[in-house]
C-alpha cells in the first residue's frame, strides 16, 4: 500500500527500491548531494552527478560504488554559473526520461569582494537560484515525457528570517556575502513553490517540491574518504551538537523522501522532525514568506528576464531569446 506523509512505516534506513529510475543530483559529488547520491543508488536507481569538477565526480562514484555494490551512478559535467552551457549538459545525459532532478548545489561565500560570472550576475544569486532555473528550462522535456515526475528544490535554514530585495537581487547596493547567500537560497525557495503553482495550473504531472536539510555539520558526518574524512577529534568534538543538528548524511533525508515517497505532493516542505534542525523527513508548515506568491511571481518574472528563458511546462516551442 502506497505511504502517506504521516506514514509511521517510512524509514530512511529502509528506501523502498527505485530500480528503472533516473534521478540528476546537482552538486552530487560532496556534501549533503553526495549522501542523497548513495542513498538513491542504494534503492537500485540510476544516479547521475551534476558536476563542475571531473575529478570530485570519479571520487564519489568510486567511494558510493565501494558502498553500493552494483550501484549506476556516472557524472556529467555541469557548471550551473554558466548558463550558456547548460543545454549541452543536459544533452549529454543521454536519456529520453528522468524520473527526478535535485536542486542540491550550491555556492556560499564567506568573504567580500563580490564576485559575478561572466554573464555578469552576482555568483551566489547566479548559481544557486538562476543556474537551476535555467536548468529546469532544459530539462522539462525529460520530466514531462516521465509520469509523476518531480523537480526536488534544496533551500535552506538560513533564508527563515531573511527577505528579497526585488530591486537589489543581485547584491550590487550593500554586498553582504552570508545575506546574500541567505537570499539566494530564499529565491530558490520561493522558485520551487511558484514552480508547482504554475505545474498544477498547466494539469503537469510534474511536481516540485521544496527541502530543506536543516543543521549539517561536518563533524557530524561519516567519513567518505576521500569524498570526506573526519577525524576522531572532529568527531567527539561534534557529539554535544548532536543534539540539536545532524551529519550530512542525514540532512540528506528529507530530498531523498521527497525523490521516492508516493506520497509526497506537490508544494510541500520537508525538513527535520526536530524543529527542523534535526531528525527524520516530516511535512513543515511555509513560513509566511514563502507564502508570498506576489513576490514570488515577481521573482520568476525577474529569472525569465535575467536568464533570458520563458520557462514553461505547457508549450516547449519556448525558446532562449
């Protein structure tokens, strides 16, 4: 019998098997993208790692294969700073169906100065929100020729208590790089969201759900070398924070529910049980912001003109202008 989102039976150490699905990992080869990465492939699917660097790429594959035995996972390179470049990505999955993608890469900055891609877009902005709006551009023939398939968006703890600025999304007045990245991740956020609205006002069978990890410490995390390497100290130094934040490992949970659970819908978000720092997979109400569908069809208004793409699941005559 399918699960329900309040199923008591889900357990993320027993994936139900996903054998025949092809699922695109953004930023699968580190972090919290490498662990949703060999957790899928632990469920028999096809797993491919969007990827900038070939060689992070390989040590992931080869450490989930030493974990995985049997385990489909390949790489295609990916630079989502490089929108022009995307298409060919894309291209080179060489698939006719995709049954999920994870919107899981990101770039935070700690430190000024600003930075832009050679589009000229701030970098943070560039990469984390508008690399994968053009990318769902490019994929949405894949998704939509795939029954039920779903756009699986990773946001983030830290955009709970920021808001947009419509007039300065790319940071050019007051640079801050921790808001910055904050907003970016907001964006992204509020993406996934008008996403599903504009999906179920099309009656797509796509959906687009929304994540967030919660707390995700290194310290926490099991080693992968050469992926990751703890330390015994990191790793008793870590052990107090385990109370209230998690591994990678398991802040990858929630996109992996999102990616295989039946019964996950469109326009949820998923977080930690534990005040959403924490735990296993639930259901977590939007925060009133996310709520905000004005700024959020304004926000995707801006993506279309700064990333030059109609994005659009009714009609794929839709063209780059």
């Amino acid at each position: 019998m399918p699960s329900t989102p309040r199923d008591p039976r889900w357990n993320v150490h027993r994936l139900p098997r996903a054998g025949g699905k092809n699922v695109l990992v953004t930023g699968g080869n580190a972090g919290i993208g490498y662990f949703v990465a060999e957790q899928l492939a632990g469920t028999g699917a096809t797993v491919v790692l969007g990827s900038r660097n070939r060689a992070k790429a390989e040590d992931a594959i080869a450490s989930i294969g030493a974990r995985v035995p049997g385990a489909k996972v390949r790489h295609v390179p990916l630079d989502l700073a490089d929108h022009a470049s995307l298409k060919a990505s894309v291209d080179a999955l060489g698939l006719d169906r995709l049954d999920a993608v994870v919107h899981n890469a990101g770039v935070a900055l700690d430190h000024p100065p600003r930075r832009e891609t050679t589009d000229g877009h701030e970098l943070m902005f560039a990469t984390n929100h508008l690399g994968h709006f053009a990318l769902t551009h490019h994929l949405a023939p894949l998704l939509t020729a795939t029954p039920g398939s779903r756009i699986v968006t990773t946001g983030s703890f830290a955009a709970k208590t920021e808001r947009l600025d419509l007039d300065d999304l790319q940071s050019m007045r007051d640079y801050q790089p921790k808001r910055a990245y904050a907003r970016s991740k907001l964006a992204q956020m509020l993406f996934a969201l008008e996403l599903d609205r504009r999906l179920r006002a099309a009656g797509s069978a796509t959906l687009s759900v929304l994540v967030h990890p919660g707390g995700a410490l290194d310290s926490l995390t099991p080693s992968r070398p050469p992926v990751h390497v703890r330390t015994t100290g990191e790793r008793l130094r870590g052990l107090p924070l385990g109370l209230v934040v998690q591994g990678k490992d398991a802040a990858a949970w929630s996109a992996v529910r999102a990616v295989l659970d039946p019964g996950v819908r469109g326009g949820q978000m998923w977080s930690p049980r534990a005040f959403g720092l924490r735990g296993a997979p639930r259901i977590e109400p939007l925060w009133n912001h996310l709520a905000d569908t004005t700024t959020a069809a304004r926000l995707w208004a801006a993506g279309c003109e700064l990333t030059g793409i109609e994005l659009s699941f009714t009609d794929r005559t839709d063209t780059v202008r």
